[in-house]
C-alpha cells in the first residue's frame, strides 16, 4: 500500500497507549496527526510498576527529567530483585542490574572467582558487583565513578497520567469513549477508521492496539493469531492490592515464591504494591486470595483485583496498517520486570520502522521478526527460574521441575553447567551477569571453568587482587545515603 501516513489513531490509553502517544509526539509531532482513544470506564491491568534498566534509556531518548517523574509518580529505585524460597524455601539471592567484577577477553570474571575458590579463597561471588551491595545494604545515590546501573519502581497509573501531560503538550488529541466497530478497506483489508459507541467515526492511516489482551484490532479485526506459552509458563492468573507501607525502601523488588506460584513486593514512596501470580491449575482463587492476605506487610489500601492471562505472543505484531504495542502484542509474567521494556522497545522500533510512505511488506516482516526474538528471549530467561529448582514440597513445583523446556535455553543451561559458559545473544536484554545471577542462584553448579586466570596471576596476586575489588565496592557503597534519604532529597512526592 503507497498511501502515506498522516493520520494516527492509537487505541487504547495506560502506559501502553501513552509512551507510543508521548514518543511520537516528541519525535514526529510536526508531520503526524496523532489521536489517542480510551475510555475512562476500562481499567489498565497496572501491574507493571517494576522496571527494567532500558526504561532509563528510552526516558533520555525522549527528554524526561527523571526528578520530575519520580516525583509525579511517586517513584522509586529499582537495583534489581530479591528472589526468596525459589530453589529452596529459606534460599535468597538478589538478581542484580549491575556486572560482576572485570572480565577479560578470555572469559568472564566468575573465571577469575573459581580460580581463585580452586586455591582456597573464601569471597562471595555476589561481592564483587557494586550496585547488589547497593542493594543488599538499601543504599542508593545516582554515580558515575563507578556508573550505577538501576531502574525504577512507580505507580503505574500516575505513569500514564505524566505521559498523557507531556503528549497532550505535543498536539496528542485524545477522545474519550468506547470503540465498537472497525471499518477495513474491502479490498485490501486494511483499517480505514473505527466507531466510537457515540457514533463518532475516527479515521486513520496507521493503528495502534493499546486495547490491552483484548487486541481490539490486532486479533479481533485482524486475526494475527497467538501464540501459547502456557506449556512452559503456567502461571494465568494474579489476585494484587496496595497495602501501607513505611519506614526504609529496599531499592529491589522482592519475587517471594509460594505454593503455586509467587507474590510481588514493590515499595513506592507512599505505598507497597502486592500481589500472588499462580496458576489456576494448581489452586484456587480463594486459596491464591488467602495466600496474599496472610502475607501482607501493611493494612490494605486498595482492594483486591483479580486478574487473568495467557502468557504467549501474537504470531505477528504488525498486520497490515496496525501494529500492536504492550498487552496486545503479548504477555510474559512479570517475574523480572519486561512488561514496560517491551512496551518500550515495540514503540522504539516502530519509530525507527515509522511507514511516513506506506506500509510494506519489508517493514512488516522485518518488525516481526525482531518482535518475536525479543518475546523468545525474554520467554527464556524467565523459564529458567522455574525448571532451576529443586523444590519438590507441592505438584505445582515438581511439575516446573520436570517439564520439558526450549532447545535454546535447554543449551544455555548445559553449556554453563557443563563448562562454565553464559553468554549473551546480540540484541538480548539481559546481559551475562543477568544470566550468570539467575544461574548460580538458582543453584546451578558449573563443573569446569576457564584456566586463563591461572596463566595471568599466583595466588596471593589473584587474592589480592579481588580483596581490593571488594574492599573498594563496600568502602563506597558505605558513603551512599540510604534509598530513602536519596528519595526525599532527590524527588520527593509532588502529587496530591
């Protein structure tokens, strides 16, 4: 199709809707006509208030002010997560956003630590990696001498309310209303425009599906088709409130493993947001809602909110003239934090995808494509905290114990237990240390390592050597001000 773009209409609001609405007004808001449609009576899902590192980048990209917007969000900082009674119950570690140590070309540093463990040394792994010690001692300060790598926690609606403000800034025109039809061109299929329940008729050139697991336009008008992970991630179900919340703020996110799946502990500036991911298969959602409320740290803001999904992806995220961004393009469970990455990323290419001339084929295909990787890869990473157990106290856990799992990550976990090995894929979020975190965590033992560290150093300079490291990290780390004396100076709440 040669028609060009002009005219954009995004379906649907929450973060989904308003990053793609405030990234393209601020990028391209002088050649595009941007309308966005939601409705006050549709609630967002609103449980991505955890993020990853990227979301740092994407703000820059755009011009945020990243005081302006903790403090509009009551946000917070994220160095990564605590996972608890995963592998084993009492077991912890933290999946920090930082890396561990220095490498060389060789090999990564953990070549360096087993080398030196070989020869009797005592440190931890996890000490050698600045902004875990962060974050075990609830510490935090923005640096660049070392450079700390972190993401944020914040209320997921107040998000999208801060991007509605800077994108109605930019000319973005919102109307308020349900869509209930979507007129396509009959002989090409494409969208030509959508009806609003008012009667109002929305025309457009390009799409976009904010509408949520509905996929208002992706897979109810244009059957992209989905693709179904539940095989793998079991988990379809999630029961979430916000409790009161006071004192320090651990600058992480808390994954506390339970019977049938797990609960979430963020902590924001003025509230903690909770909830119980689980299958349905394995408990109730009366049992699944106990669970929750016999875990709670604080008195019950917000009430419950029972929540249902389909973890998996659209077979194609871009069909025609539409493209689909955030729950409409698919759905990984939030255990490490991707939700708002991949609403992140999917609006990020579109952008450097945008059709100014027509859609083509090339466009869409190349779009697919990338999509699918970053789902697969990130689908990867989170199955491996479930088969990497060895609990066994419920079917729920035996059963990820036992279950079969993808080639690719089947390969990953081997290479590294047999060899010492992690790697990471080119375009992959998450680095060696994300996986190197999760493997060793979860009590995955490599048998071998790299001899290389041996050819470079003796004992006592390779013991030496790596005490400095440490000393170095935890001598600075000890002159941060806590997460929450950060906060109140940096970006204290501006909302009422």
């Amino acid at each position: 199709m040669s028609q060009q773009i002009k005219k954009v209409v995004i379906a649907g609001g929450g973060t989904s809707g308003w990053c793609m609405a405030m990234a393209l007004s601020q990028q391209f808001g002088e050649l595009l006509d941007i309308t966005l449609i939601e409705s006050n009576e549709i609630g967002t899902v609103g449980v991505g208030e955890a993020t990853f590192p990227t979301i740092c980048t994407f703000h820059r990209m755009h011009g945020i002010d990243e005081k302006e917007f903790l403090s509009a969000t009551a946000g917070s900082i994220k160095l990564g997560i605590s996972f608890e009674n995963w592998t084993r119950k009492n077991d912890r570690y933290i999946h920090s956003f930082g890396f561990i140590g220095k490498s060389h070309w060789l090999g990564e540093f953990h070549n360096y630590w087993m080398a030196a463990k070989s020869l009797g040394y005592e440190g931890q792994l996890e000490d050698f990696c600045f902004e875990l010690q962060a974050a075990k001692h609830h510490k935090f300060a923005v640096t660049e001498k070392p450079k700390i790598n972190y993401a944020y926690h914040f209320d997921a609606s107040l998000y999208a309310r801060f991007l509605r403000k800077l994108s109605e800034a930019k000319g973005v025109k919102r109307i308020e209303g349900k869509i209930s039809n979507v007129k396509q061109n009959l002989d090409n299929g494409f969208i030509e425009s959508v009806m609003m329940e008012s009667g109002e008729n929305v025309e457009g050139d390009f799409f976009i599906d904010c509408t949520g697991f509905r996929g208002l336009l992706i897979e109810q008008t244009l059957k992209a088709g989905y693709e179904d992970w539940g095989h793998w991630l079991r988990n379809d179900s999630a029961v979430a409130l916000q409790t009161d919340f006071s004192g320090d703020i651990p600058p992480y996110t808390r994954a506390i493993a339970h019977g049938s799946g797990w609960q979430w502990k963020i902590p924001l500036q003025h509230r903690q947001g909770t909830g119980y991911v689980y299958s349905s298969s394995y408990i109730t959602d009366e049992d699944a809602r106990n669970t929750l409320l016999d875990n709670l740290d604080g008195d019950i803001r917000v009430e419950l909110r029972l929540l249902k999904f389909n973890t998996g992806r659209r077979k194609k995220t871009w069909v025609k003239n539409c493209a689909a961004i955030g729950l409409a393009g698919g759905f990984i469970e939030p255990l490490e934090s991707t939700s708002i990455h991949l609403i992140q990323m999917g609006v990020t290419r579109l952008l450097q995808l945008f059709p100014f001339d027509g859609c083509t084929e090339a466009h869409i295909n190349h779009y697919n494509e990338q999509s699918r990787i970053d789902y697969e890869k990130i689908r990867d990473f989170i199955i491996l905290h479930y088969k990497a157990t060895e609990r066994d106290d419920t079917p729920y856990w035996r059963d990820c114990r036992d279950m079969e799992i993808p080639d690719s990550l089947a390969h990953r976990m081997e290479l590294f237990r047999e060899a010492g090995v992690v790697y990471q894929d080119p375009n992959e979020i998450f680095p060696v240390a994300s996986w190197l975190q999760v493997m060793m965590g979860q009590r995955i033992e490599p048998k071998r390592y790299n001899h290389f560290p041996h050819t470079m150093m003796g004992k006592d300079v390779m013991f030496a050597e790596l005490d400095k490291l440490k000393t170095n990290i935890a001598e600075f780390v000890e002159t941060m001000p806590s997460h929450a004396n950060f906060l109140k100076t940096y970006s204290p709440m501006s909302w009422s």
